[in-house]
C-alpha cells in the first residue's frame, strides 16, 4: 500500500510555532511604527503652533480690550510631563515685554495625550521645569520667560517623549538669533 507524502505533527508544530513567532514581531513593530508616527505628529505640531503665532504676531495682530488694543505675544508654553500648549499673552510696550498676568494657555492642533515635553535647556546647560517661548512685537523676534517671567537668554532645546520612552524622543531647538526651529531626531544627531 502506497503511503500519501503528508505532513508529520512535529513538522506542523514547528511551521505554526513559526508563524506565531512571525505575527508577534510584526505586531510589535506595527505598535512601534504607530507609537512613532503619533510622535513625528506631535513634534510637527509644536512646529506649526510655533509658526503660526511668529506669522501672527509679525503681522501686527492685535486684541481690544475695553478702551484699548494690545498687540499680541504669541507662542509655545513648554512644562516638563506635559504636552505643549499654545501661549498667548498682552505685549507691554513700555517695558518691551509680554504680560505674565493675562497669559492663557491653550491645546492646538493634535490633541497627543501620549507625547509629553521631556527636557527643557536654555543656554544649552541650564535646565529648567517651564518656560514659555513668546514671539514679541513689532517684529516677530523670540524670548524665552521662565515661571517667574524672567527673561532668558540664548537659544531653547525642547526633548519631547512618546509615554516616557527615551528611545522615542524628538528635539526642537528654537534659535532666538534667528527665530528658526528645528526637529531632530536621535537618529539624525548622531549622523552629524
């Protein structure tokens, strides 16, 4: 009696055992993948508000209030395990500064929940817990305040985290020589 070619228990075991093991890499990776878009989504945003608010408030936008019309401060308000949030405050033009008494803070954009502000420095070595990044009128240029609303000086490194994963991270720096911002990613500052 002629036998059919068939496949053995073992040989059947070890190819589904190989399956499982595939599925289970790709469903990581998918959940990793999501997790880094959400990030890039996030940090995009930040990048956006940042843009936004210089346009506006070089554009000379203003608010009434009563009797009297205030050009704007607009900007970014970065605190550590929190997401960042758009800042808009009063500009006081005889002291050359935004107005901390009036200052809201806002969401904007992508409501991400899961991507927090990590690290601050300004200075490049001084590390703080708050600080707000308001762009002034007539011109549009950056200051950094902190929670005290002394201004600092220099330029800003933003670190935001997807749900605390340092292997998740994105840098925005923020140059106030001359208003630009920059992403980058762990990746791409170790290639430099």
């Amino acid at each position: 009696m002629l036998r059919k070619p068939a496949f053995t228990l073992v040989e059947l075991i070890i190819v589904i055992t190989i399956i499982g093991l595939l599925v289970g890499f790709l469903v990581v990776d998918y959940r990793s993948g999501i997790r880094k878009q959400e990030l890039t989504v996030a940090a995009d945003a930040v990048v956006a508000m940042m843009q936004q608010a210089r346009v506006e408030v070089a554009s000379g936008k203003k608010e009434d209030v009563g009797d009297e019309t205030f050009l704007l401060c607009e900007g970014g308000y970065f605190e550590n395990g929190t997401e960042a949030m758009r800042a808009v405050t009063y500009y006081n033009a005889l002291e050359k500064r935004c107005e901390f008494e009036q200052l809201q803070e806002t969401h904007y954009g992508v409501n991400s929940n899961n991507v927090s502000v990590a690290e601050i420095f300004v200075g490049g070595s001084s590390s703080f817990e708050t600080i707000w990044a308001l762009f002034e009128p007539p011109n549009g240029d950056v200051a950094f305040y902190d929670i005290y609303g002394v201004r600092l000086s220099n330029d800003a490194q933003i670190y935001l985290v997807h749900d605390g994963d340092e292997r998740l991270r994105k840098l925005f720096e923020i140059s106030s020589n001359n208003n630009q911002f920059t992403l980058i990613t762990p990746e791409e500052s170790e290639e430099e």
